[in-house]
C-alpha cells in the first residue's frame, strides 16, 4: 500500500505526470468506487494545491455532491445549471477562466475564481457525475489539466 504521493516537479504539466501512475497504483488497490473518490479528492487538493477539488454523482436526474476535498459545498445542482450542471448536460469539459463570466455560475464559495469540470462515464460509457476542480486564481486551467484530470479519472471504475 503506497501510503503518500510524491511530486518533485514544480509546473503543472510535470506534477500531473508524476501523478499519473501514482493514482493509478493507488487506486488500483481498492475497488470501493467511494473509497477511490475520496482518496482521488484529497491526492489532488494536496499535490495540485487546488481550491476545491470534488465529485457530484447523477441521482433521480439531479446532482448531488460526493466525495470532496476543500470548504462547504451546495448539495444539489440540477440538469444544465451552473458549470456542473452544463457539463453533465452537453457530456463535455467546460473549463471557465473567471467564474464571474460564466453565466449561471453557481458560487459556493467567493474565493473560487475559476474552474474546470469534466465528465465521468461509467464503463458502459454512460455518465454518471461530473469531476469539479476550483481554484481561487483566474484562469487556473487549460488543456493540459483537461488531458490529465480526464486520464486520472480513467482511473475510477464505475
Ligand atoms: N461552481 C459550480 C458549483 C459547485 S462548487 O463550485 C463546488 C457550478 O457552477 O456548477
């Protein structure tokens, strides 16, 4: 059992590769998809220095927050509402550089100044939540998060 992440890199692309067969490793080692999320939440906050970093799971047509790693979050976000909610809607990433700009943007918290949320599929390829990461910077994510995050959450099996 790996019991800490390592990161010697000091920019962003080179963290995410050192993450990379980190989490796959650890997450491998346990199959409860609870579990895997909660421990997915806390390696990036930490290793990322993210602002807030959880999931919300699709339950009776609605979003409902999940495993998280940061400051008190809304519970519940329906279809195509906020950046969540848009991102479960179109099955797509949306990264948002300023919050302010986005409209509909729901703000759990002031701080957050930008954020990327990515959908997550099960194995049959449905969706079945969304991956939301915040910062309390502008324009904290790019493309490059976008092919890291979504190749860790390749990681999780639903
Ligand atoms: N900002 C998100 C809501 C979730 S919190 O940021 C944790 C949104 O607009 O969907």
């Amino acid at each position: 059992m790996s019991e800490s992440i390592h990161i010697t890199a000091s920019n962003k692309e080179g963290k995410y590769k050192e993450l990379v067969p980190q989490v796959k490793s650890l997450l491998q080692q346990e199959t409860d998809p609870v579990a895997n999320m909660a421990n997915f939440c806390a390696v990036l906050k930490y290793s990322m220095h993210f602002f807030w970093v959880g999931f919300y799971l699709i339950k009776n047509n609605e979003l409902v927050l999940g495993p998280f790693q940061g400051p008190l979050a809304c519970t519940r976000i329906q279809k195509g509402r906020g950046v969540c909610g848009s991102a479960w809607q179109k099955a797509e990433t949306i990264v948002v550089p300023n919050v302010d700009e986005f409209p509909g943007h729901i703000a759990c918290s002031s701080l957050s100044k930008s954020e990327i949320v990515l959908p997550v599929f099960n194995s049959n390829n449905q969706i079945v939540g969304v991956l939301d990461v915040d910062s309390d910077e502008l324009n904290s994510f790019d493309d490059c998060d976008k092919k890291y995050l979504s190749e860790l959450l390749s990681c999780l099996k639903f």
